[in-house]
C-alpha cells in the first residue's frame, strides 16, 4: 500500500513555557469527506506517559491520505480529522529528549515484543496497527478546536498540524545531519518501496523485476531494486510522463497498458524477462493487477503486494501456479522494523547510495496544503513536501 505521509519534526518547544500545558498552533483540518482541508487554529494538549509532543517542521503527502480523506462510509470514515502520517516529553520516555530531530511513523515499533525481536513480521504485538482515530494507550485524542471540540488522529501521527502527540514507540532518532525535507520521505512511502525490494522480496544482484505502477512507491521499489543490482528493472504505467523521471532510480524498460492493444502486460513482460520476471511488485491497489502481477512471474517468482485494495476484492490464482513455484506476499511498511531500518536508510542517503532528491517535485506551504491534493490527484507529483513555517 502506497504507505500513508511521512512527517520530519522535532521536540523544540521551551519546558520553562509549555510542559505540562496546552499548546495553541495552526492545522489543516479535514470536516468532511472530500472537502478541502480548513487551516485553523487548534489546541494541542501535553503528552501523557509513553508520549512524546513534536514540533513538525515538514511533512508530505501520499495516496492513504487521499484514500481516507475520501472516504465516507464505513468505521473509517472518522471526522473531523487531521490527516498525515509521514517536543514535549512524557513519563517514561528516554530514546528521544528535549531538541531531538524525530521521524513519527504511523507503525508501531516497541522493541520488545516477540514479534519485534523476530525478522518474519513487523507488526508489533504489544500496539498491533489500527486505524483508530485516537492514541493508542488511552484510546482518547489530543486535539480539539477552539469551540472545544474533539479533532480526531490519523494513523497515530496527524503531522498536517504545527504540532502533534505521538507514542513514544512511533519515533525514530534522525542523524542531524539528514535533510528534513528528505528525511520526511522515509516516514512512509520511500521506507515502503525499497524494503519491499530488499527485505520482502529480497531483490537478488542480476535478477529481474516488474513494478505496477510508477507512483512514490513503485520509483522507491525500482532505487531499492537498482541498490540490489537488479538486471532489468521494468516499470508499468499508464502516465507515459512517469516513464523519465523512473530512468533516475534504475527503470531499464517500460510499458504503457494502453500501447499494448490486445496483448496482455503479462505477455510483454515475459517476453522482456525470457519466461517472467524473479520479483513482480504490486504497487497500486487493485485486485487485477495483483493477478496481472503474479502471471508476469515466472515459476518460482514471487509477486509483492504493496498496494491496498480498499474494496476487499478477493483473489483469484490457480493453485497450479502456487504448486510450481510461485509465491504471493503482503509488504506492509515494507516489512522494516521502523527504529531499526529506518536509520539504515538515512546512512545509505548520507553515504549518496540512495537517492531522494528526485522524488521531491513540489514543495508548498501548510496554508497551500490543498494545491499538494490536487498535484497528487492530477498525477503532477511523486512527493509534495508542505512546510509549517514556510
């Protein structure tokens, strides 16, 4: 799934002025389902134990943003909302201090679970994901508006917001030397695409691989891809406008869906693969391209789902096909440990192994925040970072 926003902030805020007390900032508030987002002001109450209040400095925008703000039916469909998912300490809270650069992520990552000590799962057992709209300890908020009413989380970050209240398992240490704005991109979608390649599918050095759909996610799975030594890297898009900046991050072929008339993308691709790509990547959200995908494998190939189908499409595969060899896979969060991996992947930035300046194509204001709606719904952006004080 195009893995929900990424935000960059830190904990700069006075203890003398604010501990223990409400702060009062501007956010972008979402009333109602598909409705442009209102900057007003809001009230941010002080973190509890286990909790840490950041100061965002930048964040940005994905597609579970869009996918959720447009949601108006179902459980989920939770409003009013602040939305975004890419301080102040609370009790018990020792990684992070007063001054620290943090990444909140909408995973949680305690440390100390069982399933946080192994490498098969990233999910933690102890705080399990949710969408719940509220903290995960206490299941209450830490917003309202200024006529006292309840604002709701988003994947327990909300980073449209000047400030916000996370878990202290939610929050990765960032080296000072690290770009905010890139380093605002590993709190979701970039994190997403390249530990998909590298730790679900594990991207062997001369292999080969297909990737549908050639948004922030599917460019992060082709650069961890191209990081693995991948031969041929193919890139499936019906945005031909994509196909230039995919060259960047190691996209060595690609097919526009609509240029190949009655012939299926499958065949294509297992022409250009000589029987079917090693790693097939499913980075949209649907159910026909996941099956789509898994036929463009080859025996023994494995088919990664990064996408999330919100509609619960279920899939059809012929168990033929499993028997032989090939495999399909879930890739949440790219399968990384956040407190762990994602430190690895600013080292590889420092270090100009991996590359993110390209996937920053426009950058706007929080009082502009609805234009990075539109760039994203019009196919104009990979990733728009929005700036609090800009």
């Amino acid at each position: 799934m195009e893995a929900i926003t990424a935000a960059t902030a830190t904990t700069t805020v006075s203890p003398s002025t604010t501990v223990g007390k409400p702060i009062i900032c501007k956010a972008a508030v979402c009333r109602k389902a598909g409705e442009a987002l209102l900057i007003e002001e809001i009230e941010v109450a002080p973190p509890k134990a286990w909790e840490v209040r950041i100061k965002i400095l930048c964040t940005s925008l994905c597609h579970t943003d869009i996918s959720f703000w447009q949601l108006n039916t179902g459980p989920a469909a939770v409003f009013p909302r602040i939305f975004g998912h890419e301080a102040s300490v609370g009790d018990h809270v020792k990684e992070v201090e007063e001054g620290d650069t943090v990444i909140p992520v909408f995973l949680p990552n305690c440390g100390e679970c069982r399933k946080c000590g192994i490498k098969k799962s990233n999910i933690c057992s102890e705080f399990p994901f949710s969408i719940t709209p509220t903290m995960a300890r206490d299941g209450t908020s830490r917003f309202k508006d200024m006529n006292g009413e309840t604002l709701h989380h988003f994947c327990f970050v909300s980073s449209f917001s000047e400030y916000t209240v996370v878990d202290v398992t939610q929050v990765v240490k960032v080296d000072p030397r690290m770009p905010i704005d890139k380093a605002c991109l590993l709190g979701c979608g970039i994190s997403t695409g390249v530990g998909s390649a590298w730790k679900v599918a594990d991207v062997e050095e001369g292999s080969t691989v297909a990737i549908f759909g050639l948004g922030a996610i599917g460019l992060a799975v082709a650069e961890g891809a191209r990081l693995r030594g991948a031969s041929k890297i193919i890139g499936i898009d019906l945005n031909p406008s994509k196909f230039v900046i995919a060259k960047k991050f190691g996209v060595t072929d690609v097919i526009n869906p609509k240029e190949c008339g009655d012939i299926k993308v499958s065949q294509v691709v297992k022409e250009l693969t000589d029987g079917g790509a090693d790693s097939c990547f499913e980075c949209v959200g649907l159910a026909s391209l996941v099956e789509e995908a898994f036929e463009s494998s080859r025996e023994g190939g494995k088919t990664v789902v990064v996408g999330a189908d919100l509609s619960g499409t279920p899939l059809k595969f012929n168990s033929w096909e499993l028997l032989i060899g090939r495999s399909v896979i879930g890739s949440f969060f790219g399968g990384i440990k956040p407190k762990k991996d994602i430190p690895i992947f600013i080292q590889k930035y420092l270090d100009k192994e991996l590359r993110l300046d390209d996937f920053i194509t426009h950058e706007v204001s929080l009082q502009e925040i609805n234009k990075a709606f539109d760039y994203l719904l019009q196919g104009k952006s990979i990733r728009c970072v929005i700036w609090m004080a800009k």
